[in-house]
C-alpha cells in the first residue's frame, strides 16, 4: 500500500505500484516514439519516477503524454521532485503523487490548491 | 502602462503566500539549501556575500509613479537607503534581512510590484526599448507584445526548470535600443508584404563566457503566431540543451552545436506539433494587450511656441543646453521630448539610485511625464513625454539631486555591475574602476569633445554589464587571487551588434585609468574630423583597426 496525492485528497493506494518509466538523465526523448510508446499507452496507471528535480523535460514529457501521445490514463509521478514543483507537474497533466520520503502533507495540498494557473 | 486586475492582484497574492509558507518551512529547517535553492531563484533571491540580494521584475522597464514610491520606501525602510538599476531594466535590492523578505514582498505587491522569475533556470522579466511609444522611429509599439509574453511565460509551468536561465528581449523600431541581438530570443516587429504584423525572430544571441550574436531564426512570424512559435522555440530547448555543464546550458550552446539549420528544422517540425492543439491569438485578443499602452493625452503645441522655445535656448545657460543636447532626445510628437535623468553622477556608483532621489523621480515623473517612467538596461531612468518648455524647470529639480549630470552617451555614463563589493560571483570589484575613470574624465569639455562613447565594465566573466558590447569593455579577472582587468576595444549595440577584441594583457586596477587615457589620447589623434562633425570612438577604430591602439598601449613589442 501506497499514500498517494490526487485529486486534491490523500489517499492510501493498493495498487502494484510499479515504475513504468524511470526519467533519468540517461533517457533519450529521440528514442521516445508514438510507436516506442505503444505498449504503455494501454496502462490505466503510467507511473514516471524523477531521478532528478533539476532535470525539467519532465514537464515536456508529461505534457507531451497527455496531448501528442493521448495517453488517456493516469499519470503518476515518484521519485526526487520537489513538493513546490508539484502545482507545474500538475498543470503539465500529473493526476497523482507519491510523495518523496518524509515529505509535508499539508504543504503538498496548500502548493496543489493556492498556485495560480497560467492560463495560457 | 499595463494596469493590474482583480485576477492579477488575487494572483501576486497567492504567491506570495505561498513563498512566505515556503521561506518559512526553509528558516526552520525543514527544507535543504540544495531543495530551496530553486524555489528562492524564482522568487528573485539570491544568497549574496553580505546579505540577501532580492531582483525586482521592472517589466520592459515601465514604472508608474506609485511603484517608485514604493520601491523608495523599501529602501528607506528595508534596506540602506538605496537601490540599483541593472542591465535588464531590473531592480536589485542588495542590504535585506531574510527575515524581512515577506514583508518587502508585501509592500511591493501593494504597488502591484514582485520579484517572481527574476532569476532561475526560467523566463526571465521580458526587456525592451526604454523609449518604446515616444520614438520617431517606431514602427510598432512593441510593448503590447511584450506584456502579451510576460502573461504568458509569468509561471509557465513546462519552462520553469529550463537547462538554464533564458531572456527575451523585443524591440518595435528600425534602431535596435534593446540588445535583441544578445539574447537568447531577439524580437523584432515587422510588417510583411501585406502589411501584417509579425516578428522576425533571432535566436542563441548572449554574452557570459561565450558571447555570441544571435542567429536568424524566422524572417517573419505572424503575430496570431508568436506564442506557438515561442513554445516550440522552448520545447526543443528544454528537451535538448545540456544539462550536463551549467557552462554549456544556454540555448546558444546548443544552436551553436546542431547549427542554426538544424535547429530552425526542429522548431519548425514543433510548431506543426504544437499547433494541432492550439488556436492562434485573435486580434481581439492582440488588442487587448494594447489598450493598455494608449497615447497619453498630448496638449497641441503651437508652432510659435515651438519656435519661441528654439529662440528662449539661446538665452540659457551653457549648463542647460549641454543637458538638453546630451540628455534629451526627439520625440514622436511635436513640442515633446524624451528625457534621461543621468544615475552616472561622480558620488554614486553606477545605476544606484536612493530613497529621495526615487521619491522626487516619482513626483516629477506625476508633474512631467503622465506619471511613468522607464529604466534602461543603461542603468538610468527615462521620463519619456516632457513638454519642451517645461524642461528648464525640470533640469532645475534634477540638478538639485545630482541627476542631471549632462554625460548620456559619454564615456562618463558607464554600465557597471555591482562587482565583488556586492556579488558571489564576481571575482574583482568594478565599481572603484568606475569611479576611477569618471575622476580622470571629469573635466566635462573633455567630455564633450571626445562625444559618443560606450565604456562598459563587468567584475567577472559572466559579463552583467554587457563589456563585450561596449565600445571600450572592461573585464576583471582574477589571477591568483590578484585583481586584473582586460581591456576590450570596438565592440558594439544596436543594428550592428558587435563583440569587442581584446586589447592585450591585462592591467592592474591602478593602471585602468591611465590606460584609457592613452586609449582617448589615441583616438583623439586619428579622429577624421569634418566641418560638420567628429568621427565617432567607434568610427575611428572601425576605420584604423584595432592594432594601432595595441601598438599605443602597449609598444611595438607586443
């Protein structure tokens, strides 16, 4: 069993929560295809692991599930972002968080529900 | 100027809230130096050698007279009585206490002010020409389009964590006063065949540790079209610029890398991307930026009155005309002009402006200039619409504060960075060199013969005051722990952006003065003068090379 954040509430998740693609800085986006992504694409839960906080071509790369590649699942974020990064993974199409070790409940929910939104 | 709304003013508050809570949890200990570093970056704080330095967003340079009130009261208030003017039309507040920091982000926010994207791995504060509106040459106001590009990158949430920081400056005239060719997006409206509005666009333009000129990227972007390109330009940055060297991060590193072909094949594939999910701007739109930036209303003045006031020039003082030849400049509408009020006098370092001196700017920018004013990446300050024959009046309360020093455009009006008395970064201080240079160059007829002259100096690589453009730049370097300077001749701004080349060896701080000299003497001595006029510094040097000022300066030997 997992905490997880979504939709605005924590929640305890029984689900397998296996990393499905872990975003290091090894990760080439030139290998990352409409058809690399196929097998994925059916998962009702992408989860994508942050290796480092610093290393934001995460956010094209959620952004990018979400439009380009339609991916009409849950995406699912773990590993070493920042809990003040959170209210921009979920602008780029973050549905759910597993937050990083020991983190602030409380000031995870405050960031998700006081951030502006850039409404462009 | 760009008025806030309710949702603009809700916004800035959400933020700030939000930064306090985040300051708060970093005070007690509950947030690591490594993870706060760039939640604080984006909120404009740095860590600096004495204290605190936060950035003010001065957005394209437009300040209102409330804001410089409020920009007085925090440096009375918050910090030593003073603040300073940077090289991207910012403002830096360099003596706060950490403790005190929500409450000076409380007081600016009154006055619709913040300090958001001011540093960081983001978009930064959007730039622009300091006489956008009021100059003969305008061909589009450009400073719509630019609050149109402050909306839209102010929190943007895909570029907030870039491979490094990146700046975007638009100008709307023939002449460039807005630096497009050094940054890493240059701006320029245009008018195509069809007499539509567009931008041509440069791209990989910067200075630091690698200067270079930017790159065209699109001769002609259509305004409906300009968001969807910038996000393009973004993507392929974000997703392809190293992140492996901070040296390397820059997006000129990358165009440089891949070609500027290359890179022009991969935005444009983007833009197809981007665009089968997006709508381009509407004109409704479009004009909605722009009813912001409407023309004051200009009272009509006469021609009798025109002439009346060429003839009253005549019968002023000689201290008088130098200021309105030096200081003042042409302006769209007849019997207005465009004044620069000089923060180059001889008891301040360059840029710093103090408490009184911003509160007096504010009421004289209410009396003079329909309450606004502008700061240059010069590091002065514009009031752009004084009527001619207020002028005299004008000169006489600024010279009361010693911000009429009549230098605009002389060697005198130097850019400086606040060097290694305020910087982390720097590694020599700029600012006693500066002020060394302006005691040689105080006799202000010498001043005024020598004419047109850009002198710039940068305490450290990572060149904030731009030395690589400027006609004489000035570069501290450290070695061994000892100071030296590079010295830097013919580089340039404007339509021909030009990186200078270095003179030679360096010099020791105490031997920069003279060594300008030399370098003024030379010039003085080859100068092609006509009837008419005098050959520019930058004239001369275009024409006779750069070897002969080496071989003045340093002998035959070198």
């Amino acid at each position: 069993m997992v905490m997880l954040i979504r939709d605005g509430e924590v929640i305890a998740d029984t689900m397998n929560n296996q990393v499905d693609v872990r975003f290091t800085a090894e990760l080439q986006l030139e290998n990352i295809t409409t058809d690399a992504m196929q097998p994925i694409f059916s998962l009702p839960v992408l989860n994508v692991e942050i290796e480092d906080f610093n290393d934001g071509r995460v956010f094209t790369f959620i952004r990018l599930l979400k439009t380009r590649y339609q991916y009409k699942g849950e995406i699912r974020v773990s590993g070493q972002y920042l809990i003040d990064q959170m209210a921009m993974l979920k602008a780029c199409g973050v549905d759910s968080f597993i937050l990083p070790d020991d983190s602030d409940y409380e000031h995870a929910l405050f960031i998700l529900s006081n951030t502006p939104e850039n409404t462009f | 100027m760009y008025q806030y709304n309710e949702r603009d003013r809700s916004n800035l508050s959400a933020r700030s809230v939000i930064f306090q809570r985040q300051l708060a949890r970093h005070l007690e200990g509950k947030v690591s130096d490594d993870d706060f570093r760039p939640v604080r970056l984006q909120q404009g704080l740095y860590i600096q050698k004495h204290a605190p330095m936060l950035r003010i967003a001065i957005p394209y340079g437009m300040v209102s007279a409330k804001q410089l009130l409020a920009l007085a009261d925090v440096a009375d208030r918050y910090d030593k009585d003073y603040c300073h003017i940077t090289t991207r039309q910012n403002i830096q507040f360099n003596w706060l206490a950490l403790n005190e920091i929500p409450q000076v982000l409380t007081r600016l926010a009154e006055a619709d002010l913040h300090s958001i994207q001011t540093s960081g791995n983001c978009i930064r504060n959007i730039t622009s020409d300091p006489f956008a509106g009021v100059v003969e040459d305008e061909l589009i106001d450009p400073r719509p389009y630019c609050e149109l590009i402050r909306q839209w990158s102010l929190g943007h949430p895909e570029f907030a964590f870039l491979p490094r920081k990146f700046k975007i400056s638009i100008t709307g005239s023939k002449k460039d006063r807005a630096i497009i060719q050094a940054h890493d997006i240059g701006l320029r409206l245009v008018l195509n065949a069809q007499n539509e509005t567009g931008f041509q666009v440069l791209v990989g333009g910067g200075l630091g540790r690698t200067p270079v000129i930017g790159s065209v990227l699109s001769l002609f972007i259509a305004e409906a079209d300009i968001l969807d390109y910038l996000t393009s330009i973004l993507r392929v940055y974000n997703q392809y610029g190293r992140r492996d060297n901070k040296y390397k991060a820059r997006i000129k590193i990358l165009v440089k890398a891949i070609g500027v072909d290359k890179f022009r094949a991969q935005v444009e594939q983007e833009l197809i991307n981007v665009q089968r999910y997006s709508k381009p701007l509407t004109p409704d739109q479009i004009k909605s930026y722009a009813v912001h930036f409407k023309q004051p209303e200009y009272d009509c003045i006469s021609e009798h009155k025109l002439m009346q006031f060429s003839l009253d020039l005549l019968h002023e003082s000689v201290e008088f005309n130098n200021w309105y030849q030096r200081n003042t400049q042409a302006h769209k509408v007849p019997g207005y002009r465009s004044v620069t009020v000089s923060l180059k006098d001889h008891s301040n370092a360059p840029g710093d402006i103090k408490s009184q001196q911003l509160q007096t700017m504010a009421d004289l920018s209410e009396v003079y200039s329909f309450g606004v004013a502008r700061t240059t990446h010069e590091q002065n300050i514009v009031l752009a619409d004084v009527r001619i024959d207020q002028l005299n009046s004008l000169w006489h309360q600024l010279d009361a504060l010693n911000l009429a020093s009549p230098n605009i455009g002389t060697i005198n009006d130097m850019i400086c960075c606040p060097g290694l008395d305020f910087c982390s970064l720097a590694n020599t201080q700029s600012i006693p060199v500066a002020k060394a240079i302006q005691t040689v160059f105080s006799d202000m007829d010498y001043v005024f013969d020598i004419g047109d002259l850009t002198l710039n100096i940068s305490g450290c690589m990572n060149a904030c005051a731009h030395h690589h453009l400027a006609n004489i730049g000035i570069l501290g370097v450290d070695k061994k722990g000892q100071q030296f300077f590079q010295i830097s001749l013919g580089g340039q701004k404007g339509n021909n952006t030009t990186i200078g080349k270095i003179l030679g060896p360096a010099f020791k701080a105490a031997e920069v003065p003279e060594v300008i000299e030399k370098i003024i003497q030379l010039y003085l001595s080859r100068r092609a003068d006509t009837e008419a006029e005098s050959e520019s510094f930058i004239e001369t040097i275009s024409r006779v090379g750069i070897k002969y000022f080496k071989e003045g300066v340093y002998g035959h030997a070198h």
